[in-house]
C-alpha cells in the first residue's frame, strides 16, 4: 500500500515538475516553494508536509497570537529548506487529519531536518504514531539541547507546579490541575517531578493547560 501511494505521488508530482529522477519508491526527491513554519512545508505540486515526530511552537495566524520561539522556529526551517531539493521518508500512516503528508525530511548532503530543529530547541518530540523511526535518535537530540538550555529550553519555565502526569498511551503531559491530565487512566498515569523530566523522557506538553 505504502509503496503504491509513493509511486501514484511520484507520477503527480513529475506531472508538476515537481520531483527529480531519482525519486523512487522508498523516499521522494522534491522540491521546497514554501514554509508555513517550523514543521511545516509546501513542496512542488502544492503539497504540505508536516514533518513527522516534532512539534514547533505556533507562530501567529488569523486571530490567534504567536507562540514563544514560533518566529524563531519558521526562520529555522526556512534557512535550512527554502527553494532546496529534499528527500522525504513517509510515514506509514501518509498523512495527518489535516490531509498533510507526514514525512521525514532529509537534506541532499544528509542533514536531518527535523532533529536539526530538535538540536537547536526549536522543536520537541510529538508521538502521535507508535512506532517512529527515528525515535531514539530524537530523544537523545531532545536531552542534549534541554541539557544545554538551546532555542525555547532557554525560557523559564512559567508557573512551575509541584508535579505533572503524563499519559503514557498519548504521550502527553499535564498540569496536575488541568482536566485531561486528571481524567487519565491509573494504569496510564505517570508522575514527573518536573517539567524537564517529563521531556527527557519525550513527552510532549498539552496543548490546552500548556505545561
């Protein structure tokens, strides 16, 4: 299934001019037009891609205000692929709910683009599939660039608690008082000290009591 959905996008995107010859079944050579922001790109025939195992922070869009780091984390990406050829490894699960293809990014000389965003602080882990290719390799990425205090991992924290619960099943934590952290399973409840420890051990932070 996988490899007949590369091959159909491989034939649409060569209709566009959009791919290089040396694109095959296993990975895409395409194009980048464009970057919406730091996770997400539109390459060469009009498609999204959101870069698979990383979340960056907002950046402003209609009503809603930007995120610390955000502008940051856009500028990143943009100077890393703006107007350059990249290999793309998809997912398994191709695309997201928002119909964006799900991918890890590659640039020609090898750079990986998305722990290059996790290294730098512009991005943290996101587990939405269960099983990620790069993984470990994203966490230890994470640890260093906590350890070193790099990008976002630079600002406080803001109102610290006590403790937080992650989810082991989402792979998200909480605030102790927020009612998605409270409304976790026993048997998927985890306790973290703190905040750091939360995220070496790859967990992400709610997006609702933003822990």
């Amino acid at each position: 299934m996988l490899k007949r959905f590369t091959l159909t996008l491989i034939l649409v995107l060569l209709a566009s001019g959009g791919t290089s010859p040396a694109a095959d079944a296993g990975s895409l050579r395409v194009k980048v037009h464009w970057v919406d922001d730091g996770d997400t790109i539109v390459v060469a025939g009009g498609e999204r891609v959101r870069y698979l195992g990383i979340n960056t922070p907002e950046v402003a869009h209609k009503d809603e205000p930007g995120e610390p780091f955000g502008d940051e984390a856009k500028a990143f990406n943009k100077k890393l692929v703006q107007g350059r050829w990249i290999n793309l490894e998809l997912a398994e699960q191709q695309r997201d709910p928002y119909g964006r293809l799900l991918a890890y990014v590659f640039l020609a000389d090898g750079t990986f683009v998305n722990g290059e965003l996790v290294r730098q602080g512009y991005a943290h882990l996101l587990r939405k599939q269960p099983k990620l290719r790069y993984w470990e390799r994203l966490l230890a990425l994470q640890r260093q660039a906590l350890k070193k205090k790099k990008g976002m991992w630079s600002l406080p924290v803001v109102k610290p608690e006590k403790f937080y619960i992650g989810n082991k099943r989402s792979w998200i934590f909480h605030r102790p008082h927020c009612q998605f952290g409270r409304k976790t399973a026993a048997g998927n409840r985890l306790r973290f000290r703190d905040r750091y420890e939360a995220l070496y051990h790859g967990f992400s932070p709610g997006r609702r009591c933003k822990p």
